[in-house]
C-alpha cells in the first residue's frame, strides 16, 4: 500500500507514528513545501523570544523518519491533486501515485490587504522562516518598537516574545477586548492590565489603516482612530484559515476548512484530511469546525493513519482549547469558557491581586468550558470533565476551589479515571 | 506492562510516597541531603489527595492513549521505548503547561523553580518497584502487570 | 481549674534534628496530636512534640523515614522506694483527681512469676534418637472435643463380631490377611474440631477491635486451618464466609446470638469468665457502638454495650449443662460446644463441674490474659497464672478418670512457641493466643485501647485509624507467626524425640523446673532440673 501526506508537522507525525505502530510495509511518503526537517510551530514563539535555539525547535528526532521507514520529500509544493488517478503533482514537475492520501496542509496565516503592506519589517508569524526573517531583521536593524496585528491567542504569543527581547509593543485588535473568543470579559481585562502592567500598548476595538515606510522599511502605521504609531516591526498575528485550495480544486468538499467524518476522511473515499486544513468534529459546540490547536492536529492525523492501515478508532472529537502566559501569568482556555451567561450556568471565582481567576461553563449540569488565569492546576480535570460529559451539578462550587482535585468531582467519575482499564474498584 | 494500581481503602495518608519520590528524583539520593541540601528541593511526582478519612496517592496513570502526548508541543512527552512509561524529558520542556490542560487527572503538575517544566511520573526510570510502591507502609500502592 | 498531679508526661520523645526532615509524617499519624508543625504548611518551621499527650505506641518512630525519633520513658524519678513506686503514686494521684475507676487495655503488666521462664525442656541425647523436622514427618495436627472411654469396632467377615475386644482372638491382633478395610467404627465420635497446628486465635470482639482486624483474623485461621473467636461481639455479615474457621462466642450480653450466628460456626463457646477481668463484665462505651457494631451486636447505635458478670441464666452449674444442651440442640448435635472460664482459685474443681456438665473443649484464662479494657485492678490482681491452673485442672481430670470428655485449651499470655511447647507438655491440648496476634499485627502495648485511639489500627472504630490495618498485610503476618512457631514447635519436638503432638500431650516429664520452690514444682507436677 502507497500512502502519500501532504504536510510535515503535527498532523503528519501524529498518522505516521499510528501508521507504524500497526503497520510496517505500507510505503510511507511525506511531501511539504517547507525545507525545513519537522518542528513545532507552536514553540515559534519561544524561539523568537530567544528561549530556545534552532536544535531545539525540533519537534522529533533528526532520525524520525529512518526509524519510521517514511520517505520525506521536502522544498516540495504539491500543485494538484488527481483523485481519480490517484495521484498528486508537484510543482516541479513529479508525480506520486497513492492508495491512501492525507492532505494536512495546515493553515495560511490571514493577512488583510492595508495599504502601504509591501515594505519590509512587516511579516507573518506562522512559519519558521517567517520567524527567521524577523530575527534577520531585529538583529540588522535597531528596532525600538513593535506592532502586532491580532489580539487573539497567536498575536498574544508574539507580544510576549517580542517583550523577552526588549522591544515595545503595540497590540492592535479590532474587537472590543483582547482574546476575545478565548477568555471573557473579566479574563481578558486581567490579560489586558499585565501588559499595560509591562509596557504593552494594548489598543483594542481598533486596526491599522495604513503602514507608512522610510526607506523601503515600514516606519509608523495609522490607525483607525487616526492616531500614528512609531513601528520598526509589524507582525501579523491574527492567525490562520485552513489551506484548503488543493481540496477545493480536486473537487472535494470544502466549507471553511475540508469536511471530514469521524475517520478523518474527506467525501472521497481514499483521501483524508487533518488539522489545521481539517473541518471535524468538535464535542463541545457538537458539529463540525475548524480549530487550528496542536493536540487536535496530533490526534486526527493519528486517527486518518490509523483508518488507513485498518483500525478504525472514531475520533470522539475535539475541544477547543489553547494557554497563553504573559508576564509569568498563565491563562487557560478549555471548550466554550467565554460563553456568555445568557445562555448557560456561569460560575466563577476571582481574587483580581493574585489573581486567582476562575470561571466555568455549565449547560444541563455538565461542564462545556472552563476559563483559569493565574492558577492552572490540574486544569486537565475540566477538560476529562468537558470530554466525558460528566454530570457536576452536585459538585458545580467545589470545582472552583484553588484546591480543585480529584476528590472534587462525583465519586463514580473520580474512581473510573483513577483506576481505569479494567482495574476493579 | 506494569502500572501502579491505586487501593484508597488502605491508604492511611502518610504521604511517605511523596517523601521517598522526591529523594528517588533527587540528584544526591540520600533522603537527608534530599530535604536539606539540594536547593531548590525536587518536587515529588505522586500527590495525596485528602478528605476525611479518603485520601489516595495519585500519579499517572500511563493511559494507554495518552492525551498529554498528542498535546506536547515539544515533543518533550514521549513513550519509553523499553518500560512503556510516558516520560517528559525535562531537557525539551518549554513549560508551555498544554499537557496540564488535558491530562483528565491532574497528574501533571508545574515545577516553577528553576527552568519552568511540567513534571510528572516516570515509573522510577524502569525501577523494579517503583519508590512510592515500595515505601507505602500500608500496602495502598501495586505494580502489577496490567 | 485545680493543679493536676497527674500531669507529667509518661514518656519523653527524643528527635535528634539532624535527621528530622519536617517531612511531617509524624504529625500526620499520631492519633494523639503528640506532634505538630510549627510553621504554616509548605514554609519554613520544625516539627515539635507534645510529651504529654504520648503513650508510647511508637507509631511514629516506625514511619519516621530517616529514623529520627526514639521514645523514653520520662525518667523523672521520685526518692526511690521500695514499696511506694512511682506507678503507685500516679494511680493515687489520677483517683484524687478523678474519682474513677483506673482503666487498663492488655495483660496484667505485673512482676508476677512468669512459671513459662522458669520450666525447661528436654532434648534427646544418647538414649533416645532425635528427629530431624527436615527429613521426617510432623505431626501438629489436633483435634479438639470429646474423645469416647474407648473405640468398638464391627468386622465385615461376622455380623457385630468385635474383634478387638479384649477376649476375642486373645485380645491380640487380627488374624494374619484379615482386611484392614473389613473394619468399621461403631462408635460414635462427638464433633471435633480439626486445627492442623495447635494453637487458635483468642477471643476478641468487633467492637473491642477493628472490622480490619477482625479480617485478618479470620482469614489466617482459613488459611493456616485453625481457628478464631468472635469473642461478645457477634458475627459481622462480611465474615460469614469464615464459618467454618469460627468459634463463636455466647457471651454473658448474649450480643448478636442468633440461630444463624450459632450455625454458620464451627464450634460454640459460652464464656463464662476472661482472665483479665475474672467475675466482672465487659463495657464497650456508646461512643464506639457505630452502625455496624450495633447491627452485629443486635443492640441499638450508639448506647452502651455492657456484658453483666453472669449470665443472667447461669447461677449454678445446673444451669449451664442447661445452656450447653440447649446450643447442642440448637446446632443438631454437629459442633462441639465450649467453656470458656477465668483461671481462679479452685479452678480444678470448676473445670471438673464443667466437663461433667456436658462440655466438649473447656477454655482456661489465666491472669496474664489480654483485654481492650478493663479495670487495672482488677486486671491486675485477680486471677491465677494460667501455668499452675493448666497443671491443676489437667491433673485433677485425669485423677478423676473423665481428662478424655473434654479437650482443654490454655489462654493467657502465650508468648512464644515455646510457651505452647510447655502447655501442652502440661497437659493443654491447644492453646489459644490473643496478645502475641495482636503483636503480630502491629500493636506495641502502650496499654491505651480503652481510648480508642490504637494507631495501628487495632483497636479502634475511627474510619481515619482502621485503614491503618490492611488485611491483606495483617492476614500475612498472622499466617508468618503461626507458620514460625510450628516450625519451631517441630524442632523441639524433634529435639525431644517426638513427631506427633500427641506424645507431647500431658507429658510432664519433658519439663523440668529451674528457680521454683517444691510447693511450685508440686502445684506444677515437674520435677526440679537436676532430678
């Protein structure tokens, strides 16, 4: 069996690791655009912020595919895709046949179209050259200040870094408040007042109109309010819409992102799709979407390389969720934790000094989503709750307390978790 | 492969398994050194919880489809190939908390002293009887093959 | 409030602060409070401890994990005086302030003649082979019950011939070729009851002990093939399943008897008496008759659990063949039923009434017997050693030809297996053990079960406390202890020339006396080492 994956990050290794741990004679080829061998994207942030270096930005070993017996085509883009004859065809011209196909071509990082964009010091935050890019720059040029486009969890992440490297930034968000989808109000006022805390122009309810250059770099942008903004770097952190046009063009069905069932395949039988590009399954909203996380990518590129060599294991579906720190303070975001109380039970507990922040979701009784700024422990216990769909009404208050554990929650629930697989209470 | 099995019925609250996991992980291995020489002090992997007269020692429960795997960004949490346990390696950590947000028993926690990493049980490195098993004087903790 | 004379502590703990880590593990598991933090938790302090508040249980130097505590006895000393003892004085000071009675949980602490200390045994040298328990059988099995004056056989080859009867083929044996299996036994036997090793679990109620203890008890008798006592406490539901390892006890409080108590047993014991507390009753205080206790014991939750001192259906010994035969008939004549009394003076004639009375086992306590609590006192001075009324009660039985009706069973501080080595040469056919059980299970004789704090799980109803006792590890060292003591039970014996009980029975001749007075030796039957 020829299996063929369109893209080299999480998705790829998530359904290369479950292809091999069933299969070893399927041959296995993972074609991506990029040149560079498999990395994080997520640890992007860590690595502009000079956390960490290039060798550990790996995400695998450098031996990751000999081991896996894959065969990595890398600097590669794939043009097109022929689902009747099986095959897809890159841009230089070759041709690879397929029995199975998985496209997990990610995301593409939105930019919207501002005047005076084409000028230099203004880059995209989604790739590692991305990321190479904007080190050139900081180190060849003297850069004071910073803008960030984007006040959600990507543009949050690349605030943070270019803080860590002693550059002023200033947050521009068209919505009324920061992480506006991911925290509520009370959240992202805590998020908001330790940047402000920490230097940080935090301008929400607002964008930039135009980028103004001197000398071929960008030196200022305008905003919406009319106000004009020093800028020697403009990043664009708004985030990313699935890289669909290769599903679109081969005739698959495509919403926002490529629509998939539970196994992760497309509406053609043989090829799958995963992650970032993927539409599936999301258990907390209960229908399809896009939600372009690190462990959804994992998981369904898992479940498609599974289906693939014949274990059939249904992806249960994913929970919205991401964390973000700033200023040494963490923030959760778990299932639908800014829900508004309109429409479901909201309880929640806050100290603003610590802060201790603490709001969670109910609807019927069992949790949907769960916000925590400050004290994250233990927060996976909400997310097993929000999984398996627990009822808590009997325990709704004790899963507030800063002590949340395990004897918080029903007992039924508590004993099956701890003693799992078949292990007799 | 082996896994530690909970009894809550006979643990009696000591936290001795606290105690002899924190001087296992410590660098000295000498449970004297371990509490009042090595700054800063290991943190124990295992945790008792307590309610009243409840209480049980909790650590990973080694899921054999671990969701803190799928969520490292890392690549930091990874399966031993020779004992099976999930390991965090703490040289690849970036402390970026994503397997604390989805491990379902909370038994991953922040170790914030020094370089900011998740911790979390190893099964002792592939011990024979892992040290909280040993030490609990109650008989509350296993390792029996499951 | 007035100045307490009773105030001083019992014991001095020593924590040598090198070693002491604040890991608080000993905080954590005195039930008394003895130790504390001094600090707010996760900062910085030491662990520090209360004197007073110990009874020297050493929980805490057990769990300590760097071994940095000890426990002494408080040696503040009084102007030494031969008669008036320190002990002496704190009782009168504690009655002064209190006006009770002095309360006490175990054996008689008394330096009382220990007669096991002063008997020694015989060993085969020159005239009489040993036997090596290695290489050659053992036989520790007993049985315990009424024995027939003699055995009537029936010979298949001729209709009720009785072959071996004096008088019938000379009153020798059968003639050559006749077949072993032509033979039958006429006789009836009465019930028995079948211990593999000679030594049973003492009786001790749920109630004074722990569910968790209770388990462990009974799941060493199954598994060593012995067995255990209910003691007054009735039959727990869970333990049901361990009938056939049962005594059960028809206490003078008659607690939890009922028709399926009496048949889901092996065997029937009316206690009459115990020797820690010979002639009173027992007190299981409200406090610790929890839901479970009152559901055995078949009396309501939380009120007081008090035995009388006689059954109120015993004033004579008429009266107890009475109840004898009444649990006889009760249980159909299938299981032996037993008498469990107090070692008192006069003791051999009781235990004559007692078999006369229709008794298959009679159980001796003597006066170093253990209890949850009792009143020091009487604890302490009322009763005989179990040694000289073993002797007493054994020889008087066989003067009187009837030493066959009745198995006797010796109680009362068994200590080691070579305390069951010399009972049995006395004359027991089995022993019962309580203290050394306990010890076996944890418990370090700090003398405080009244309390109900036992920190080791024992003695207590506290949810917190009897988790302490996992009856899988309490079973196991039950089953450790037994299976030690026979096998050195085996090499005495075997150093004796002996390999079946049996021939240890009784055997008095085995033992000789060292440091007694003739009046001692001839209470005891032995002759002085020497002779």
């Amino acid at each position: 069996m020829k299996i063929v994956i369109i893209g080299n990050s999480a998705t790829a290794v998530g359904a290369v690791e479950a292809i091999r741990e069933y299969n070893q004679t399927a041959q296995v080829l993972v074609i991506s655009e990029e040149p560079h061998s498999i990395y994080s994207r997520p640890m992007l942030s860590h690595y502009l912020a000079g956390e960490i270096d290039r060798a550990r930005l790996a995400y695998r070993r450098a031996d990751f595919y000999t081991r896996h017996n894959v065969q990595p085509i890398l600097n590669s883009r794939v043009t097109a895709i022929d689902p009747e004859a099986h095959t897809v065809h890159t841009q230089d011209g070759a041709s690879y046949p397929y029995d199975k196909l998985l496209i997990s071509t990610g995301g593409v990082p939105i930019v919207p179209p501002i005047e005076g964009i084409d000028t230099g010091g203004v880059f995209s935050f989604s790739r590692l050259d991305d990321v190479n890019r904007i080190l050139e720059h900081i180190q060849a040029r003297p850069t004071w200040n910073a803008v960030v486009i984007g006040g959600g969890m990507i543009g949050m992440k690349a605030t943070d870094a270019l803080m860590r490297r002693g550059i002023r930034v200033t947050m521009v968000e068209l919505a009324p408040r920061i992480l506006n989808t991911a925290l509520d109000e009370i959240g992202s006022g805590i998020m908001t007042r330790l940047l402000t805390g920490a230097g940080v122009e935090v301008c929400a309810n607002n964008t930039v109109t135009a980028i103004h250059s001197q000398q071929g770099y960008v030196s200022s942008v305008t905003l919406r309010d009319g106000r004009e903004i020093p800028c020697d770097l403009l990043v664009f952190g708004i985030g990313v819409r699935p890289n669909a046009d290769l599903a679109k063009e081969a005739g698959l069905e495509v919403n926002r992102g490529v629509v998939v069932d539970g196994y992760m395949r497309t509406s053609h039988p043989d090829i799958y799709a995963a992650g970032d590009v993927a539409e599936a399954y999301d258990l907390v909203v209960d229908m399809n979407r896009t939600v372009a996380i690190w462990p959804n990518a994992y998981r369904q590129g898992a479940t498609a390389g599974g289906h693939m060599v014949g274990v059939h294991r249904e992806d249960p579906g994913g929970v919205a969720m991401n964390t973000v720190e700033a200023c040494g303070i963490a923030a959760m975001s778990i299932g639908d934790g800014a829900a508004s109380e309109e429409e479901y039970q909201v309880l929640f507990e806050l100290n603003e000094r610590q802060p201790y922040y603490k709001r969670l979701v109910l609807k019927d009784g069992r949790l949907v989503g769960a916000i925590l700024v400050g004290n994250v422990n233990r927060a996976g216990i909400y997310t097993g709750l929000i999984r398996n769909k627990i009822d808590v009404s009997k325990c709704d208050r004790a899963l507030l307390s800063e002590h949340l554990g395990l004897l918080s929650l029903p007992d039924q629930y508590r004993k099956h978790i701890v003693t799992g697989f078949g292990i007799e209470v | 492969m082996k896994r530690i099995v909970i009894h809550e019925e006979y643990c009696i609250g000591c936290r001795l398994c606290e105690v002899h996991c924190l001087v296992q992980h410590s660098s000295s291995r000498d449970i004297i050194k371990a509490f009042k020489v090595e700054q800063p002090r290991v943190m124990p992997r295992v945790m008792v919880e307590e309610s009243g007269p409840l209480s049980f020692a909790l650590q990973c429960r080694q899921c054999p489809e671990p969701s803190c795997l799928e969520a490292c960004i890392s690549g930091a949490m990874h399966r031993d190939e020779e004992t099976g346990a999930i390991v965090c390696d703490e040289e690849r950590c970036v402390g970026c908390w994503m397997c604390i947000m989805v491990c379902p028993t909370g038994s991953i926690q922040q170790n914030l002293s020094g370089t900011r990493i998740a911790s979390k049980c190893d099964l002792c490195y592939g011990a024979e009887t892992p040290a909280c098993v040993a030490n609990c004087p109650n008989e509350a903790l296993t390792y029996e093959e499951i | 409030m007035a100045l307490s004379l009773a105030a001083t502590p019992a014991f001095i703990i020593e924590r040598n602060m090198d070693r002491c880590i604040a890991c608080q593990v000993c905080v954590r598991q005195c039930a008394n409070d003895v130790h504390y933090f001094s600090g707010v938790d996760g900062g910085e302090g030491e662990v520090c401890s209360n004197d007073i508040k110990c009874v020297g249980c050493h929980r805490c130097v057990t769990l300590c994990p760097t071994h940095a505590l000890t426990v002494r006895t408080n040696p503040l000393e009084f102007r030494p005086h031969a008669n008036w003892t320190g002990s002496t004085l704190r009782n009168i000071y504690k009655q002064a302030e209190t006006g009770g009675i002095l309360l006490t949980g175990m054996g008689c602490d008394q330096p009382y003649r220990i007669y096991w200390d002063h008997m020694v045994l015989n060993a085969s040298q020159v005239t009489n082979p040993s036997i090596d328990p290695m290489r050659e059988p053992m036989e520790l099995k007993t049985y315990l019950g009424a024995k027939p004056e003699r055995l009537s056989f029936a010979y298949a080859g001729g209709a009720d011939q009785d072959s071996l009867a004096p008088g019938n083929n000379n009153g020798s044996r059968p003639a050559p070729g006749t077949d072993a299996d032509a033979f039958s036994l006429t006789t009836e036997i009465s019930p028995q009851l079948e211990l593999e090793i000679p030594i049973m679990f003492s009786a001790m109620s749920y109630g004074s002990i722990s569910l968790n203890a209770c388990r462990s008890l009974a799941r060493a008798a199954k598994a060593m093939g012995t067995f255990y006592n209910t003691g007054e406490g009735g039959l727990h539901p869970e333990l049901y399943e361990f009938g056939p390892n049962t005594i059960a006890q028809v206490a003078s409080g008659r607690f939890g008897v009922h028709p399926d108590y009496l048949n889901a047993a092996a065997a029937l014991e009316i206690k009459i008496g115990q020797g820690a507390k010979p002639g009173i009753g027992g007190h299981l205080p409200g406090e610790k008759v929890t839901f479970d206790i009152s559901r055995t014991r078949m009396i309501p939750e939380g009120t007081d659990a008090i035995s009388p001192a006689p059954h109120h259906d015993i004033y004579s010994i008429e009266d107890l063949r009475q109840l004898i035969y009444a649990l006889k008939e009760a249980t159909n004549y299938t299981k032996p039923v037993s008498v469990k009394v107090a070692a008192v003076h006069n003791i051999a004639p009781i235990a004559s009434g007692i078999v006369r009375a229709g008794a298959d086992i009679v159980a001796i306590d003597g006066l170093r017997g253990g209890t949850g609590a009792a009143p020091t006192m009487v604890r302490n001075n009322v009763g005989i050693p179990i040694e000289l009324a073993l002797a007493a009660v054994d020889q008087r039985l066989r003067e009187e030809g009837i030493r066959n009706r009745a198995s006797l069973v010796a109680a009362g501080s068994v200590r080691s297996s070579a305390d069951v080595v010399k009972a049995i040469a006395l004359g027991a056919d089995a022993v019962y053990i309580a203290t050394s059980a306990l010890v076996a299970m944890g418990c370090h004789l700090c003398q405080n079960c009244y309390s109900g704090k036992c920190n080791w799980g024992i003695a207590t109803q506290d949810p917190y406390l009897t988790k302490r006792l996992n009856p899988n590890l309490g079973s196991r060292r039950l089953v450790n202890l037994l299976r030690a003591w026979s096998l050195e039970i085996k090499e005495m014996m075997g150093g004796m020339g002996i390999n079946s009980i049996e021939s240890l029975r009784g055997n008095r001749d085995h033992l000789r006396g060292v440091g007694l007075n003739q009046v001692e030796l001839d209470a005891l039957g032995i002759q002085s080492a020497g002779y």
